[in-house]
C-alpha cells in the first residue's frame, strides 16, 4: 500500500477524534504528544518516521524530533497532524498544552518563590 492511497482511502477512519482525553480533562502525568503520534497515528498504518513526514509534509528530521520528545506540537504541526490523523488543530494544541503544563508544574512552588507580587496602586509607595 503507498502513502496516498492511506491517505485518500475514504474507509481509514480518523485516528484522532474530538472526543479524546485532551479534551475531556487534565491528566497528572500525560504523555509527551510525540509518543501519541508514534503509537497512535504511525505504527496502526505501519509508517516509519520517513513516511510520515513525507503525509504531514515536513522533514524528517522534524518529525523525528516530535516522535522522540525533543520537539513540541506547533500550531503549524497541529493543522498537519489533524488534516493528516485526525481530530482537530486545537486537541493537538491541547495535547500540547496539558504535556507542558504538568512539566511546568512540578516547579510550581519554585517558580512562584521568584515572583515578587505587585500591590494594588493605592497601597504602594511613591516612586
């Protein structure tokens, strides 16, 4: 089977729907979005990281490094995964956000230790 006619066949359903999990909550743990297209959108068509770039019309090299962690979804990659898997541009985003999101908040408390709150107008000092 080529890559065009996984493509073009009408009877491959959508990989990816609106109803996925990056869309019906957080997760405390979720997966790096690459991973979910390496087992959920390229190994159930049986296409190697050269063939799925060559779908989504990037490099290989680019697609690699988001099979592999190294590289998030952009938006630009998130209209190329959901024209090409499924779903839509924003559940990428989202599956995007949510992997950054529980990164980022691991360091939560240190983060906020470095923030120095601003007061309200009306009760700080003249400058």
């Amino acid at each position: 089977m080529s890559i065009s006619s996984t493509i073009t066949e009408p009877k491959v359903q959508p990989i990816m729907t609106t109803e996925s999990e990056a869309v019906s909550g957080p997760m405390a743990n979720p997966p790096h979005p690459g991973e979910l297209v390496r087992h959920d959108c390229l190994e159930p068509l049986n296409l190697s990281v050269t063939a799925g770039a060559k779908v989504l019309g990037v490099s290989r090299k680019t697609l690699d490094n988001l099979v592999n962690g190294r590289a998030g979804v952009s938006p630009e990659m998130a209209v190329r995964l959901a024209a090409a898997f499924g779903g839509t541009p924003q559940v990428w985003i989202n599956l995007q956000a949510a992997y950054d999101y529980a990164q980022v908040s691991r360091r939560a408390a240190a983060i906020r230790a470095t923030v120095r709150p601003l007061q309200p107008a009306s009760d700080r000092e003249p400058a």
